[in-house]
C-alpha cells in the first residue's frame, strides 16, 4: 500500500445500512433481504474486509446521510494502482456487500453477543405526545 493512501478520498464507501437486513431497499438496502444481515456494524464490516483481504479504513466518526442516527463507514479499495484485484472473488462493490454480508452473521463477537441481545427487550419507545385519553 505504498502509493495508495493519499488516494484515500477516492476509495470506496460501504455504509452498514448497504446489508442490513432490518431495513428496506427505500431506507437505503443495497443487496435483497434474504442476502443481508441483521444490524451490522461497521467494524464487523472491517473484519470482514480484512479477512476477504481487501484494504478497508473504518470512519466511525462518519454517519449515514439519510438517517444520521446509523453512525459509522468503511471505505474500501478493490483494485491496486495497477489494475489488478487484491481479492479474484470480489470484483465489485456489490460483490463484496454480498460477501460481507454473508460473513458478518459468523463474526466472533456477534457470536457471544447474540443471546443477551434477544432476552433484552425494552419498553415502548415512543416518546412525547401519547399520555392518557382526556375522557
């Protein structure tokens, strides 16, 4: 990676919304909902990059334009300055969303993280106007 990170602007963008199965193709869903994953983060992406062998820079100070609340990107680069793939496999962004999004569920710390999340349930989070009916 030698000639490759002042071009770092140009690489390119996965947003965790990209393979989220949770949301629809409207909301920002890149790849079909039988294919995505369910809330990926954007380290979990990293991992996966690294591990497909794919030069990946995660901005965790970056956030989705069209809901700001999903914080979090990875800036990828397929291709080498000559031309030449650094993954056969891969030779497309959608390529590698599907990639990613087939690993993602199998990543480590997803593994521990499942059961506490799923007995977790909180209350109604709906805020503001509600309250009780005046009768």
């Amino acid at each position: 990676m030698d000639g490759e990170t002042p071009n770092f602007k140009k690489w390119n963008i996965l947003y965790p919304v990209y393979i989220n199965s949770k949301k629809t193709i409207a909301e920002g869903r890149r790849i079909c909902a039988a294919k995505a994953c369910e809330n990926p983060t954007a380290v979990e992406i990293g991992d996966c990059c690294s591990h497909l062998k794919i030069p990946f820079a995660i901005e965790l100070d970056k956030a989705y334009p069209r809901d700001f609340m999903q914080v979090g990107r990875v800036r990828f680069i397929l291709k080498r300055s000559d031309g030449s793939l650094y993954n056969q496999a891969i030779s497309s962004k959608k390529h590698l969303m599907l990639h990613v999004a087939e690993l993602v569920p199998r990543h480590p710390g997803r593994v521990k993280k499942q059961e506490p999340a799923a007995t977790s349930t909180t209350g109604p989070s709906k805020s503001g106007k509600g309250g009780k009916k005046k009768r």
